[in-house]
C-alpha cells in the first residue's frame, strides 16, 4: 500500500501540511532507494505501490542511462518490427491503457486527488522509428556534440485556458466536431483520423482516471470515521465525478482540473509547462471570494496541493498583450503555497518596468527565510524586447511567457523545442584546436578563432538540418497527443504540434561551455603570445597527456590561473563576447533550410558533467573528462571574491538577446539577508542584471557550512532544496558528482 | 594622479554602508587592535601571504627568490619572512597561488575605473564607494584623489576610519565624503591603550570634531569579549556618543534624526587563516563571538541612550 498521509489530527490547514510535506519526504527517501540519484526536476512523481512496479533502465533527460520505475503488465500496442510503437493511434492506444491501470491516489490530507507514478516514456523503446535515417548528419552531430533535438518531445507550452473552459467533455466534443469536419467516417484511413484516435484516447483514458478517483473517495469517505475528513473527501469525490466531463466552477475545482491535465502531461513526455497560473485562476478566485466561499488560506492550500503533485514551470506577474501588469491577489497567494509547502517548486517572478516590485520584494524574503532557491526570477522586459527581434509586434511578444527550466513560449501557439538542442562550444573548440595544432606551421589564437568560426558555423548548419529532419517526421513518431489538447490549430487542422499544428515555429538552438572556450582562447593569447610561458606545441603535448606528471600539473596551474570570463575587463570577457556574438550571428543568419525561424539562447541545463565526459584537456586548465562550463556562467573561481555583481555584469554582457535566455546562476551567502539592507541589495542586484540585458536569474541562498556537510553525509539534510540550474531538486537526490559541482560554486565564491 | 597601496577591491558589499558598494581597502594602519579582523592591512608595505595547504612544493618560488627567503628541501617547504622584500617574483611564479602579494601600488584612475565597473548596481541601490583599510586617511591624498573622482562621477562615497589620524588628515577627505563611518571601541583611554596599542584621546578628539559638522556619522563599537563586552563600557560609550549628538545640535548643523547613528558589531574569529600566512600571531584566537544573550543586553544598554543604533 502507498504511504499517505494519515489525516491529521486536529485537522487544521497548518498540521495538513505538515502531514503532506511529511509524506513527501517518505516519497522522496524510497525514490532515493528504489532509484537513486536522481540528477533532474523531482517532478512530483510518486512511485507505483511495489507489487504493481518493475525497474528499468530508461533514457534519462540529459541522455543517459537511469534507473526508472514502471507499472507492470502495461499492453503496448507494438506497431513496427524494432519492438517499437510510433504514430498516434499505438500511442495513444498505449497510453490509455496506461492511464485505466494507473493506481488512485488520494491524500486525505490533501485537498486535490491524483498523482502520477510513472514516466510514459520508459514504455518507449527505442524513441525513434529506424525507418526515418538520418545517419548522414551522425558524423558532424558526434564531431561538435549536438543535442540535435531529433525525437526529443514537449519543452513547448499549452494553453490551459482552453481546457478549463472546455473540460474533458468539451475536449471530446471538440475531437469529435473537427474529426467529422477534417476526416469524416467515409475516410477513415486518412492521417487525420488516426491523430484523432490518438486524442481520443487520451481523453477517454483521462476520464476513466479521474472516474476511479470520484469511486474511491466516495467509498474512502464512507469509511472515514471523522467529520471533517469525511467532508474532504467527499467534496473530492464530488468535485471528480464532475470534473469527468465538466469544466471547473469553482477555484478548487480549477486546481483540480488542473492538476489532472499537468500529472497527465507529466506522464506523457515529462511536460512541465504551466505559464501563467496567477492568471488562469484569477476569475475563479474572484468569483469565489465575492461568494464568500473561499478564504485566501484556502485557496493558497488548494495551490500548494497542486505544487506538491507537479513541480511545473510557472511565471507570476508581467504584461499582458497591452503591456498593462497582470499581477494580482493570486500571484501572491502562488508564492505563500510554495513558502508554506517547503517543496522543490519552479515558480518564476516577473521583474519589469512596469511589473508589481512588492513581487520581487516578496520573493527575495521568501529565498532569504526558506533558503529552498524559490522563486526565480524572470527579466520580462529583455525576453520581450528580444522576441520583438524576430520580426514579432509586441503584442505577441508580451504574451510569450515562463513555463520551463530556462524557457519562454507563446501558450498553444507556438512550437519551440526549447531546451532540447544544444552545440557544445567546448566540442567545436576542440575540434578547431587539434586541427590547427595537426596541421598550421605557425599557429596563433587568430587562426584558431578563425577556424572555430568555421566549425561554428557548420555546428549550426548541421543542427538546422536536424530541426527540419525533426519536424518532418516527429508526428509520425510520437505526436504530442497530450500538449496537442490544448493548443489552437492542432484539433482544428488534424495537426500534432510538430507537423504544423500551431502557428509560429521558433525552434531554441542552445550553446554550451562559452566559459570554457573563452577561457582557452585566454590562456593561449595571455601564456602562450603574450607572456612567452608556453609553446603551442608543449600545450598540444600537455593536453594530449592530460596535464600528465609534474610539468604537466605546473603548466594546467599556469594555464588556469591566466585571464577568467567573469573578472571584468580582460581578454577572456573579451573573448565571451565575441564567441556569443559570433553564436548569435550564425544562428540568426539565416532559418533552417526548410525556412523555421531558430533562437540562440546560452544554457546547458544539467548536462555539463555529460558534456565534459568526451571533451579532451582545454587549455583553461580543465582536466579531460571534467565537466564543461555552467550556461552562460563563469567557472567558479573567476575572482577571488566572486563578486555577484561581477557575475551579473559578465552574464548581462553575453545575451543573444532575441527573448531565449541566457541564465544567470547564483549563488547567495545566507548572512545577505540577515537585514532590510541586504535584502534591498539583493533586489537591487536582480534589478541592475536585467537593466544591463540579463534575462533569467537561477538564485540559491545557501550556507557554506551546511553545503559542505550535506554533500559529505546527504541524509543528515533530506529536506535541504538547491536550484540546481533552471530547476531545482532535493540536493541528497543528487549525484556526488552533481553535488560536487554546487559545491564547487559555493566553495570558489564565497 | 596619485599612487597609493591597497590590498583588495572587494565588490558587492553591502555592510559597509548604504546600498551595493564597491570598498577599496588601503593598506597600513595606526591602530593594532588584537582581534582586527583585516591584518593584511595593518602594516603599510607589500608582504608575501604563504598558504601552506595550497602549495604543491614545485620548487618555482624557491627558483625565482633572490633573497633567499624561499626554501624546499627534505623538511619540506619554508619561507623566510624577514628575508624578504616583497619584490613578488615568487609570487608570480607561483602557479599554485599558495603565495599571494598583500599590498599593491596602483594610481588613483585604476581604483576609480574598477570602482566604476558596478554604477548600474550603486544607482539601483542607492550605494557608492566605501574607503576601508587599513586605515584610508593614513593615505590622504590618493585617499582624496578617489574619493573626488567619485564625487566628480556622482557615486555616493562613505569612509571607514579608525579615527586616530591627524584631524588635517580627515579634514581633507570630508569635502567630497558623504558618509563617515568611525569606531568607537572603548571610552577609557587605559583599556584602549591595552587593547589596541594607542590611547584613545585623538579619536575622540575626532569624533567631536566630526559631530560638530555636516556630514552624516555613522559609529560602529566592535564588541569584542574583555575589551568592551559589559554594560557599564557600552553605556559609557553611548553617553559619548550621546554627547555627539548634543553636539551637532548645538552647532546647528543637525539634518536629520539618523544622521548620527550608531552600529554594533559582534566579533567573529574568520580571520585566523590570514594571521597565519601573514606569520603573525593572533592573539584573538581564544576569544569566543559574543552570545546571543548578552548582545541583547548590550543592544538594550545602546537603546536606552536614545542614539539610533543597530545590533547585529
């Protein structure tokens, strides 16, 4: 049996979430046994009672090798000879049954039903359809390490209005009414109708979910000795049985409704995008609150319970399409649920012009109190202007909103990729560097800059083609038969997103390690031309040996304490510069052959350790093997004092600046906030980096001390929270390699 | 242009003084206060910081002395201090950064120029410049040629003083300083002789001096155990410093109910590392931080004198 929470006794909205934190941390510690580290967003998953689990190994998010939990005896509607199912009927047929034999899971504590245990995606082996070969572009995607993107789903943002207005019956009408209109019975076997076989079976699979829940909590009520449990879980059997096919009428209900949609969306493919939740909930909040049937506790209750179940991307405040600020009672309320709930959570404040400062203000004391790196904060402004770039009025732009690690999109009307492709610079660097060492009698950091533009240039050539060679097929592989719900244009036009389902097509191509490189390229001008302390043909022999025996380890201390990205005014923030400008200009030379619009942005998510693994000694000192540079980042240690100021300056000089990010990962002394001054520096801080161009701020406030113990024995701090990059994760989940690398930025900048 | 001796440039303070300040520390001192907190900035020359855990015993520095001061052989690793002569050869050619230069010689449009790098974070914040030492007034001129370039850009710039300098030396800094910030660390003149080798006649000659004119003060009283950890030391001081404010009243110049406050700082045992690699005993090393308790206690005592204070 799953562990809940036993409700609690009295059963105040204080001791339910304690009891539900509680129950989290149990959560949490059998998913440390049963998984182990777990180098990702904690998702909110819940693992399958033992006797209905299997392990596998799936592919993880960065690409490698996890251990994952599945439901058992799940019939998979294999289509294609590999073993593999593709296309929407098989997926969607697959994933309702996924769905009819999911476990219910209800928290009496709880105020919303529901759970997901599962991630749809380890049932998917192998993820691409052999058929559709793209062996030709294998070579140069190993060459510069491209995360290509192909077969790689979600990172774009739904429309959740659309399902709270509609709800499940609505939706099903919905498929029913284009289906008859796009792909009529007569002519059943056009593509149309198998996409709409596929959401129908999703919706049907959605309801029979939601049944079970309204069944069981019917029947746990009537089982339940104490009134005011009793009370709870009859309203959730009540509130479920309509949800079925109703849309939401009250604020509960909309949580609920919601929390449905994203545990659904989270089990699909992982899907994290929410948006802005502040706004999807307002007219029901204000409609309750004019009833007098819901008090601001409660509805921040009925919040933390859906934060408790999906770990989603959400933005609190900004413009509007006029540019008018849409900050409201319940933007506020979203900040209370994760300050009360004490959860990993991803909830990013807005900070503009013309955005609400007590927002800001109130995040930074909720970083300082819970030290839990919540929220983030967004620079609005900067995303807009920059998504003006592509040509877009600005009324579009504004509505291009938060709802993933590092990413914006426009909800249900745009496919994005964000987050999923990545060139590593360090790759290309690499590449140009032993080529020019083979081959150049007289080799110098012009020729080297030279051929990395070229190699460059070819990285983004070669990820272009991947895009398109994605977009073309992905439909026919694994549509988004969940996000597709909920998008305009995709229902209508019998269209997954990918095959042409939405509006705008504005593909996320992102680089990686630009501290790294840029750091090499001033070792090599500062050690090698300037100073005269190196040859090139002794650093050619230092990084094939790896820094090997004394010599060596005196050269990769020379060579690592030269110039840094980051210190301010040296050849090295010099060189960031211009390897960002230089990414930027390919990247926005020109759309990808078949003609998508693609958006620079820097950012390596979690993957800097994966990245590091193949990439040979660097001339920054870096050993083989060692991670690779944090997103736009600095490496630590790029000043004696790590000044958070340097860094902002360092991370604002380097934006592409067409509305994709380029995030800047903090990391804050606790005594910061020990006074109204120091957290009025802090704001002021946030504020200078996004007036100087910065677009997104990743902020920790951790304690030396506590880090340090925590990584030597991680169970002493089970409930300690980091925002590792764009997301953020229980730190005892970790990796000691991951954990190694939050370490490392403590320890150098503080 | 003037040339002074600084040990740091350190970015993103945000306690010393209002807002994001940048606070260049300038190097030497006149007091030798036994727990202070900065010895790197006590003495007023360059000296080589050995840390011992970094070193790698390559043997580079041992290489590049010319003095002699820098030894390997089968002991290990070892440095001469009184050899040296701070020249930094063995410092440059240190690649394990075991060994650091404290104390550097730079122009007064160098400081300004790193100063400058952070105007967006001073402006959002309502922060400036600090000049911290060290004592920054033991340096007047390049002290002031600093200052007035900030001035002249629009920072907001603020001065932490130990106070026992010539009142000329002071006088020249306050025209372009907006903030003084001076210790104030024990009333009687015995006690202050024992705990930081000077009396302390000319700072409170300062201090009234100070409060006779314009300029915002902000007081600060490091409470340090046995030094002026009682009620009856802190409330001697409040008195002065209630004297102070009785004294800008009387001379007219009062702008404001804060413009006179007061600070008190509890000490803190973070500096033992930097007293080792400079090769100076510290003396502070038993000393336990003040607890909690009694710096409420303290912090009541500085209420009651009706100075605004603040306890940390």
């Amino acid at each position: 049996m799953l562990q809940t929470s036993s409700a609690p006794i009295p059963f105040t909205l204080e001791a339910r979430y304690k009891a539900l934190r509680a129950t989290k941390m149990a959560h949490t510690a059998e998913k440390w046994q049963i998984i182990g580290a777990m180098n990702h967003d904690d998702w909110g998953l819940i693992l399958p009672p033992p006797e209905a689990r299997e392990i596998v190994q799936a592919l993880s998010g960065s690409g490698v090798l996890i251990n994952d939990v599945r439901l058992k005896d799940i019939p998979i509607a294999v289509n294609h000879p590999s073993g593999g199912f593709f296309g929407p009927v098989a997926v969607g047929r697959t994933f309702r049954a996924l769905l009819e034999r999911h476990p219910v899971y209800i928290d009496p504590a709880a105020s919303l039903a529901g759970a997901t245990m599962v991630n749809f995606m380890s049932y998917r082996k192998p993820h691409w359809n052999p058929d559709m070969d793209f062996s030709h572009l294998h070579e140069a995607q190993h060459r510069y390490q491209i995360h290509s993107g192909i077969g790689a789903t979600q990172h774009f943002c739904p429309d959740l209005a659309i399902g709270l207005e509609l709800g499940w019956g609505g939706l099903l009408a919905k498929i029913g009414y284009y289906r008859e209109l796009n792909a009529p019975e007569h002519d059943a076997r056009t593509a149309g109708a198998d996409f709409y076989d596929g959401l129908t079976d999703v919706v049907l699979g959605m309801q029979d979910w939601i049944g079970r829940h309204a069944v069981a909590a019917r029947e746990m009520a009537a089982a339940e000795p104490r009134p005011e449990v009793r009370r709870n879980l009859a309203e959730i059997a009540e509130m479920n049985e309509w949800l079925i096919s109703h849309p939401p009428r009250t604020f509960r209900e909309a949580c609920q409704w919601l929390l449905w949609y994203l545990v659904a969306a989270r089990m699909y493919n992982g899907s994290g995008a929410i948006g802005r939740l502040d706004v999807l909930l307002l007219p029901y909040y204000e409609r309750d609150r004019a009833a007098g049937t819901l008090t601001n506790d409660e509805a921040a209750f009925h919040i933390a319970c859906l934060l408790l179940r999906d770990t989603g991307y959400i933005q609190l405040g900004g413009p509007d399409a006029t540019g008018r600020d849409v900050t409201n009672p319940v933007s506020y309320l979203i900040l209370e649920a994760a300050h009360r709930m004490k959860i990993p959570a991803n909830i990013g404040v807005c900070v503009g012009d013309t955005t609400d400062p007590g927002l800001l203000t109130r995040g930074v004391e909720i970083m300082f109190q819970d030290r839990l790196g919540v929220p983030k904060f967004l620079g609005v402004d900067r995303t807009v202007e920059g998504f003006a770039r592509n040509g877009y009025p600005p009324e579009l732009s504004r509505q291009r909103v938060y709802s993933g690690c590092h990413w914006l999109a426009l909800p249900g009307i745009e496919y994005t990729m964000n987050d999923l492709v990545k060139i590593n610079l360090a790759a290309v660097f690499q590449t140009a560097l032993a080529e020019m060492l083979e081959v150049s009698r007289e080799p110098g950091t012009a020729e080297l800059w030279s051929r990395f533009a070229d190699h460059l240039r070819r990285a983004v050539a070669v990820t272009a083609e991947g895009l398109d060679f994605h977009l073309r097929h992905m439909g026919d592989v694994f549509p988004e038969l969940v996000l597709d719900l909920l998008c305009h244009g995709t229902i209508e036009r019998g269209l997954d997103a990918a095959a042409g389902g939405v509006d705008y097509y504005n593909l996320c191509v992102d680089a990686a390690g630009l501290a790294t490189v840029a750091d090499s390229f001033a070792a090599c001008a500062h050690w090698i031309e300037r100073e005269g302390r190196l040859t090139w043909t002794q650093l050619k022999h230092y990084l094939e040996s790896d820094w090997a025996g004394e010599d060596g380890e005196r050269a990769r201390r020379l060579m690592k304490r030269g110039p840094r990205f980051g210190h301010g005014g040296t050849i090295a923030d010099e060189y960031a510069m211009h390897i960002a400008r230089l990414f930027t200009d390919l990247v926005k030379e020109k759309p990808t052959p078949a003609g998508y619009n693609m958006i620079p942005g820097l950012f390596s998510w979690a993957s800097m350790i994966a990245m590091g693994k193949e990439i040979a000694a660097t001339p920054n000192g870096r050993h083989a093997g060692d991670p690779i540079s944090h997103g736009p980042n600095p490496d630590p240690g790029f000043r004696k004092d790590g000044a958070p100021t340097a860094l902002a300056v360092a991370v604002a000089a380097v934006q592409p600046g067409y509305g994709n990010t380029a995030p800047l990962q903090l990391d804050l002394d606790p005594g910061l906030g020990r006074d109204d001054a120091g957290i009025a520096a802090v704001t002021a801080l946030i504020r200078s980096h996004f007036a100087l161009g910065g677009t997104q701020i990743n902020l920790n406030v951790l304690d030396k001390a506590q880090i340090l113990e925590a990584h030597r024995d991680p169970g002493k701090y089970p409930d300690l929270v980091v925002r590792v990059t764009g997301f953020s994760a229980y730190f005892a989940s970790l990796s000691p390699e991951f954990r190694q690398l939050v370490v490392d930025r403590i320890v150098a900048e503080t | 242009m003037t040339t002074g001796l600084i040990f740091d440039i350190q970015r993103f303070s945000v306690h010393d003084g209002p807002g994001i300040r940048t606070t260049v520390f300038l190097k030497g001192c006149s007091l030798r206060c036994f727990w202070c907190h900065n010895p790197e900035g006590l003495r007023m020359t360059p000296e080589v910081q050995f840390l011992p855990n970094r070193c790698i015993a390559c043997g580079a520095c041992v290489v590049a002395c010319e003095h002699g001061g820098q030894h390997l052989d089968e002991h290990g690793r070892s440095f001469t201090r009184e050899r040296c002569v701070a020249c930094g050869k063995c410092v440059e050619a240190c690649v394990a950064e075991a060994l650091n230069l404290a104390g550097r010689h730079v122009t007064d449009t160098e400081v300004v120029a790193e100063v400058l790098r952070d105007r967006v974070f001073y402006e959002a914040s309502d922060g400036g410049v600090t000049l911290s030492g060290g004592e920054p007034a033991l340096q007047p001129d390049f002290a002031r040629a600093i200052l007035a370039r900030c001035k002249a850009e629009g920072l907001h710039t603020a001065i932490e003083t130990c106070g026992n300098v010539p009142w000329e030396n002071l006088a020249m800094l306050l025209p372009f300083t907006d903030l003084v910030m001076m210790d104030l660390k024990q009333m009687d003149a015995e006690k202050h002789r024992a705990a930081t080798g000077v009396g302390n006649e000319r700072i409170l000659a300062n201090a009234r001096r100070l409060a006779g004119m314009r300029v915002p003060l902000l007081l600060r009283t490091p409470v340090v155990p046995g030094v002026n950890d009682t009620p009856a030391e802190i409330a001697a001081i409040a008195a002065f410093i209630a004297e102070l404010v009785s004294l800008r009243a009387g001379a007219g110049n009062g702008v404001g109910p804060t413009d006179i406050s007061w600070e008190l700082l509890p000490f803190h045992r973070l500096a033992a590392d930097k007293y080792r690699s400079l090769g100076l005993e510290y003396r502070a090393r038993d000393l336990n931080p003040p607890p909690r308790e009694l710096l409420a206690v303290l912090s009541e005592v500085a209420h009651a004198s009706g100075v605004p204070v603040r306890a940390h």
